[in-house]
C-alpha cells in the first residue's frame, strides 16, 4: 500500500508500518511511502512522525483497514526429503535463510532504484498465486509466497525493475536463485532457474534478461517463482504491478489506500 501525508507545513516524515521502516520521499502534493501488510493480517497500524517548518514534531498512529484474501488449498506431491527435509539439512536451511533476511534487511539501506512501473518477469500464464496453503504429500506445510509463472525449461525471466543483484546462489528451497534489491525497503526473486545472467553487484534494467527458467530445489515441473518482499514482510508480487512511482503513487492491491492526512 502506499500512505501519503499532504500537508504543505511537513517538512519531514518518518515511520513504520507493521513493523517495517517506511522510507517517505517528498513529491509535489506530499509525502509518499511504500509499506507492506503481513499475509492474513485484517488490520496494520502505522506510526508516522511529522516534522513542521516552524520546528513542532508530532506523532501519528493510524489504523489502516486491510482486506483478508480467501484462497483453496493446493495438494502437491514432492520427493519426501523436501516435504520433510531431514535433520542433516536444518543447518544449511537455517543459514540459507540468513541470507535472504540479510538481502530483505539491507534494502531498507539501499535507495530506490526504480523509477517506472514494476513489469512481470514472464509473458506466460499464472500457475499458482499468491498465500495458497500448500499442502505436500497429504500434509500442510506452508503458504505459497510467491507467484508461479508457467515456462518451459530454457524459457526466458525478466527482472521486473531497476534493482542491484544482491545474491545469487543455490538454495535448498528455492534451488537457483537470484534476489535484485530495487531499494527503500523492496526486493525481488526469482527462483528455480536453469541459469543465471547476472552477478551481485550488477545494476539490471527492468526486462533485462536475468536467467532461464528451470526446477531446481523443491519443484514438481520448471516454472517460475516471483517472489517479493518490502524488509520482513513478504508480499504479493502482483501487488507490486500496481505501484505508480509518480507523482500520484496509487495501488488498488488487497490492501486498501489510507491517507493519513496532516492537515493542521
Ligand atoms: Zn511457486
């Protein structure tokens, strides 16, 4: 969602949403920031500091109201040892995952890169969206963070935005995988892919070719998974389509726009 504070005596704006430092910028008509909303939340709130010309500070929390999705379950069947990955492998899951938090982390430092609308990764159909239980050899295991693109193996992937790739490696999960960091607070991946492009560090433009879609980790077929996040708080990729970076930022995703108007 994107939160707005319009006032023409703000000079400044600071804050957290569910959590999550907000990285305000100022645009014409205020104040604007991107935050994310938790899966299966039914409310957020937001704290918001404000900073006058004439030197007052104030605080603001606001209640934001936030659609809950329903979704049906998926039934998958995988190879037992990644429905239930054995003792052997916590370890390396454990740092894997230390990683990727590193990655969602430092992009709260990083500025935003992007400038033009988020693009898909791939032209194909939508296989699976977004939060549906997934539920492996009979067993809930966890949601579907993600969204999966159909693609034969060789199949092109597109980075969604100007970003930095911030990691690039072969996980466990996610198998090959590349991460591009679009700054204040936003990063993409991309997951199971047969090759890969690009290397940390490398500035990619939005529909550069980043690698080939693939199966590796826990995969039933090749396809893509996009995959997004804002700091801790992994979000539907889609929603990102919908993010205007313009004058009038605007999203029409689950969560709704609440402005929080600074009017004094
Ligand atoms: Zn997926």
């Amino acid at each position: 969602m994107i939160l707005a504070v319009r006032s023409d005596s703000v000079v400044d704006v600071q804050g957290t949403l569910a959590g999550q430092a907000l990285h305000f910028e100022r645009e014409a008509d205020g104040f604007h920031a991107l935050g994310g909303v938790p899966f299966g939340s039914d409310s957020a709130v937001a704290r918001v500091v404000r900073s006058y010309a004439d030197g007052v500070v104030d605080t603001a929390t606001v209640p934001l109201p936030v659609r809950r999705r329903r979704l049906p379950g998926e039934r998958l069947r995988v190879a037992p040892e990644f429905a239930r990955p054995p003792d052997s492998l916590k370890e390396r899951i454990r740092l894997e995952s230390e990683l990727v938090d590193g990655v969602r982390e430092r992009a709260h430092e990083t500025p935003r890169l992007w400038h033009e609308p988020f693009e898909r990764p791939r032209t194909s159909v939508i296989t699976s969206g977004f939060g549906i239980p997934r539920i492996f050899n009979g067993a809930v295991r966890s949601r579907h963070y993600g969204v999966d693109f159909a693609g034969q193996w060789g199949a092109p992937v597109h980075a969604t935005n100007r970003g930095v790739v911030a990691l690039v490696a072969d996980l466990y999960y996610s198998g090959t995988t590349v991460l591009i960091d679009h700054g204040a607070g936003l990063v993409t991946g991309y997951f199971h892919l047969s090759r890969v492009f690009v290397v940390p560090g490398d500035t990619v433009e939005r529909g550069q070719v980043i690698g080939h879609v693939g199966a590796t980790g826990r995969v039933t077929r090749p396809h893509l998974h996009w995959w997004g996040t804002y700091g801790e708080i992994t979000v539907d990729p889609l929603d990102l389509l919908r993010l205007v970076p313009s004058l009038e930022w605007r999203a029409t995703g689950h969560a709704k726009t609440r402005r929080t108007d600074a009017q004094r």
